[in-house]
C-alpha cells in the first residue's frame, strides 16, 4: 500500500484518539495532513507535533493564539473558524476521518464530499440530518464514504461481494447500554455519570448519553438507511448485551453473515484506514471459547421510547430527522449539566419532532435553519419545565 495522505476533524475525541493510535502505529503507511478540534488546544497541538500533520485547525477562534504559540518551532500551520474547518476537511488530504460529534460536523463532511475525497465517517448525526443531500454529493463528487460506526462498518463488511438485490433485511445489533434491565422508575433519577458508565464501550459524553437511551440505536437506523439504501421496515434492531456480534445481514436465500470482534473502536476505524487493504491492529483478539455465551433480545420500546422516534422521523421524512437530532442534541446537553433529568430527554425530542414540517430540506443551508430552529423549540421548552 503505497503511504496515504489524512487528515481527522475531531482529531482530540474518542474516535479521534483512536484514529490517531493506529496511524502512529503504522507511520510508514500514514501522513498526517490537517487535524482539527473545537477547543482542546493542549491535546490538539501535542498530537500535531507528534504526527508531523502540516496543518491544525480550533473551531473557538479566540484559541487561536495560543494554538500559534504551542506549535512554534514547526511546520504546522494553525488555524481558527469555519472556513479553516472546511480547509482542513477539503484540501490536502485523500482520505478525512470524520470524527466531530454533532450536526456541527455536517458542514466539513460536506466539504470532503464536495471534494471527492474518501470519508470515513463517524459522524453519524450529519448522515440523520441530511442523508439524501450527502449521498446524493458523494454520487456527484465520486467521494467514497465508508462507515466507521461499528455496525455500519459490519454490515458493510458483510454486504462485500453480494448483490444489494440479494439482501433481504439489516440487522443492526444493540448492546442495550447502561440501563438496559432498568425500569423506568429507576432510569428516572440517573446521573449523567451513571449514564455515561458504558457497560462495553469507552466514547464520548454524548453519544454515550444517546447508548443509555437508546436513541444512538434509534441515529443508526437512520444512519443505516441512508448508506445502504434500505427502507425503515427492512432494517430490524436486535439487543445483544455482549458487544461481540456488531451487525448482521439476512440474505433472500436465508443465509445471515455478521461480524464479530471485541467492542474495540480501533477495528472498524482500521477497517476504514486500510480500506480497501486490511491492516493489524492491537485489538484484543476474539476468545469465543472464553466468552461463556451470547445472547440476542428483541428491543423494548415501551422502556426505550427513542427507538420508535427515530423510527417514525425517517418514516415521515421532511424536516423529522433534523428535529429529532437537534433536539436530542439539546436535551442530551442539558442533562449533562443537570438541568433536566434522565427521562425528559425523550420528552423534549418528541415534542419537538411533532412540530417538524413535511417539507424535506433541498440544501445544507435548509438543514442548518431546521436545526437552528428546532434547537430554539427544545430550548424553549426546557426553559417552561423549568418554570
Ligand atoms: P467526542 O466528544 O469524544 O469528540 C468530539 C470531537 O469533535 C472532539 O475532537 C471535539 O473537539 C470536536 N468537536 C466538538 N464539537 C465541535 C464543534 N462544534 N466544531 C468542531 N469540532 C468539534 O466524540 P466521539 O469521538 O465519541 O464521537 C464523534 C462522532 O463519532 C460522533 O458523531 C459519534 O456519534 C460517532 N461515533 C463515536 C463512537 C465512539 O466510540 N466514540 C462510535 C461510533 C460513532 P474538543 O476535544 O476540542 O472538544
């Protein structure tokens, strides 16, 4: 494999990190262009320095000086803002790790697209928002996208080699999360540190959040929709607490084909980096024979309501994923900072949904405004349950 060029927006978070492990891993087969972060400067310009990237980007603009001052003395460029973000996402590099959590990533995912380049995308709620726009670029651009969530890139996995007429169903697989055997009395005084204590995984806050409700489940089926091109009802979820089997796919003449691997981020990630090659990694190597058994349940949807949500947002289409996304964006924040509780995060995301238009959005910019505007509808009505 001849070395290649990549850059990661996001490079400071979970995702980010872990990308950055296996290209440090493997220096001979990696050059690091851009890496970008919201206001991590410390671990921002540290990984610059360490990976030799050419270019380093903080989305705060009034960090930039200090970002300066921590690269001086090489040959890093920093830089500040949108315009940079897009820079970092759009030049440069062939392949981009798209790694920023939240719709806040939907714009530099965009500008990898527009570009062409290969995006190995993270980024699950820029899909939500706006998946026809993006497929749609890719499509136009001849960008390849390639899907990093461990269940996506399974079932990408799974589906090589095989006629998309020949698929019958996608079974997205679901660890349950943290609060899967709770009722939901007790779900209903949880903290945030309780519910980011995933069981399997070690993420970010937020979508670690987005595991204990299960609405990341709910993102993924959307997200699922999108990059495979199936319909709701051709996209099943099945629990299955172990983390070991990460997605399935049922073929016409029966046959199911998984992929398995121990819950580690850096096995789809590589799967992504080395593409189409594969690459080792330090993931810890799958014990069947030590694990004492696996086990598969159907999702409950009366203790975890987002499931349904998500459903009927990608039902209904229109402007219901954004409102959806941004609500749960804003509530997903607002019980981090204990300003609302556990269960009024589902609350806040339906009330919202249910006032979206049935209007679809026809650009980015349409997007950007349903966001903005569902934001100030969540906003709003967290601030009369605080009244
Ligand atoms: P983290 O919160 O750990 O990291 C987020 C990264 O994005 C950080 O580098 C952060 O910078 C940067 N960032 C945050 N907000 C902005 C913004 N407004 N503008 C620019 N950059 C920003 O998230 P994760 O790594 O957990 O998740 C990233 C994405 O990957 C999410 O969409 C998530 O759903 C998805 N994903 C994550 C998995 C995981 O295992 N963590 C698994 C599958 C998917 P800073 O550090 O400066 O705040």
């Amino acid at each position: 494999m001849s070395r290649r060029t990549v850059s990661i927006l996001g490079a400071t978070g979970s995702v980010g990190t872990s990308t950055l492990d296996l290209i440090e891993r493997h220096p001979d087969r990696f050059e690091v262009v851009a890496l970008t972060a919201a206001r991590n400067v410390a671990a921002l310009a540290d990984a610059a320095r360490r990976t030799y990237a050419k270019l380093a980007v903080i989305d705060d603009e009034a960090l930039l000086p200090d970002l300066k001052q921590r690269l001086e003395g090489t040959n890093c460029r920093a830089a500040a803002g949108k315009d940079a973000l897009a820079e970092a996402a759009a030049g440069g590099a062939g392949w981009i790790m798209a790694a920023i959590v939240g719709c806040a990533g939907l714009e530099p995912v965009m500008a990898a697209i527009d570009a062409g380049r290969t995006v190995a995308l993270a980024n699950k709620e820029s899909l939500v928002t706006a998946g026809a726009l993006m497929t749609e670029a890719a499509a136009r651009s001849g960008a390849a996208i390639l899907p990093v969530d461990s269940e996506h890139n399974a079932i990408f996995q799974c589906l090589a080699g095989n006629r998309p007429s020949d698929v019958a169903k996608l079974v997205l697989t679901a660890s349950g999360g943290p609060f899967r055997t709770k009722s939901r009395d007790e779900m209903a005084a949880m903290t945030p540190e309780q519910a980011v204590a995933h069981p399997n995984w070690s993420m970010g806050a937020k979508i670690s959040i987005d595991s204990a409700t299960m609405m990341n489940k709910g993102l993924e089926l959307i997200e699922a929709h999108h990059l495979f091109g199936l319909a709701s009802e051709r996209i099943d979820i099945l629990v299955h607490p172990q983390s070991v089997v990460h997605s399935m796919v049922e073929f016409i003449d029966g046959s199911v084909l998984a992929q398995l691997g121990s819950p580690d981020m850096r096995i789809p990630i590589a799967h992504a980096l080395a593409w189409p090659e594969r690459m080792e990694t330090p993931a810890q190597r799958l014990d069947l024979a030590g694990l004492a058994s696996l086990t598969f349940e159907a999702p409950d949807d009366e203790r975890f309501p987002a499931l349904k949500a998500a459903r009927s947002a990608l039902e209904a289409g229109g402007a219901a994923p954004i409102a959806l996304n941004a609500a749960n964006e804003e509530a997903v924040a607002a019980f981090l900072q204990r300003r609302i509780g556990f269960l009024d995060i589902l609350g806040i995301v339906v009330e919202t949904m249910a006032q979206a238009s049935a209007e679809p959005p026809r650009s980015i910019a349409d997007v950007i405004d349903i966001d903005r505007e569902a934001r100030a509808k969540a906003t709003h009505l967290m601030s009369e349950m605080a009244a």
